[in-house]
C-alpha cells in the first residue's frame, strides 16, 4: 500500500506572514488585496497575518526568511510583479527572486509561497493579478494553507 499525504487549505487558527513589494504596486497590491481575502474567506483572523512591504521583488527573499523564522508564522507568502522592460534587469530580478524564496523555505523549514509574477508584459501581469477572475495571490493563499497542513501530517 502506497502512503499518500496531501494537505488540506483550513485556515482556523493558522498563523501566516506575507511579503508584499512596492514595486510594481498596481500588480502587487492586487495580489495582496486577492490573498488576504482568500485567507479571511478560509477562516484565518486577521490577527494571524503579519504584512511587510518590501522595496522590490530582490527584496522579498531576506524579509521572508526573517518572518519564517518566527515561532508564531506557520508558512510566508511572497507577492510581487517583475514585468520584462528592454534591459537584462528582469532576468536577474525574477531569477534572484525566485532562488532566494527557495532557500528561504529551506533554510527555515517552513513552506515559503512563491506568488511572484515574471512576465513579459504588464497587460500579461493584470491578467494575473484580475480581481474577479484569475489571481495568482489567491492561488498563493490556498498553496500555503495547504502546505501548512501537508507539513504537519509528515511529521
């Protein structure tokens, strides 16, 4: 018999971090506004949310280690918009980013979201970003309610 584990996206009594940029804050402010209401509308109190607002994207990384580090944060979500212009900027941004939130995980132990965009366009960001319709800070709600709970049926 195969032992299977899978988390289940409860929000009650669920204590969560998130790492928000500024830049970018027609995107990213669209994220956070479409996390925080999938968190309320799983049962997490607004008590439980711990918010930090970050310069940019590069940023996110270091703060998000910080709050996983914390006894009373169960998992972080990390929210930002890097949109490709016409220099290399965007690749070392979205791929810094992206490897920072990975080693924050690791090094914390504690599921660390990763709810940045990298796009090519801003129109591709909004898309993304939709209030009523798609958005990926939602997504990243679930994702780390869901891993919070995965994590403590492994142990």
């Amino acid at each position: 018999m195969v032992t299977t584990f899978e988390g289940k996206p409860g929000g009650r009594g669920k204590k969560i971090g998130i790492v928000a940029a500024k830049f970018n804050d027609f995107v990213t402010r669209r994220l956070l506004d479409g996390c925080l209401k999938e968190l309320f509308k799983h049962g997490v109190r607004k008590s439980d949310i711990t918010v930090a607002r970050v310069p940019g994207s590069l940023e996110i990384p270091l703060v998000a280690l910080r709050l996983a580090k914390r006894k009373n944060i169960q998992a972080v979500i990390c929210l930002g918009a890097v949109i490709r212009g016409e220099t290399l900027h965007f690749d070392l941004v979205a791929e810094g980013t992206a490897a920072g939130i990975a080693h924050a995980a690791l090094a914390s132990g504690k599921p660390v979201i990763f709810g940045v965009l990298a796009t090519e366009t801003i129109e591709q960001a909004n898309k993304r970003s939709d209030e009523k319709k798609d958005n990926k800070g939602r997504d990243a709600a679930v994702d780390a309610l869901e891993m919070i709970d995965l994590m403590a049926r492994i142990k």
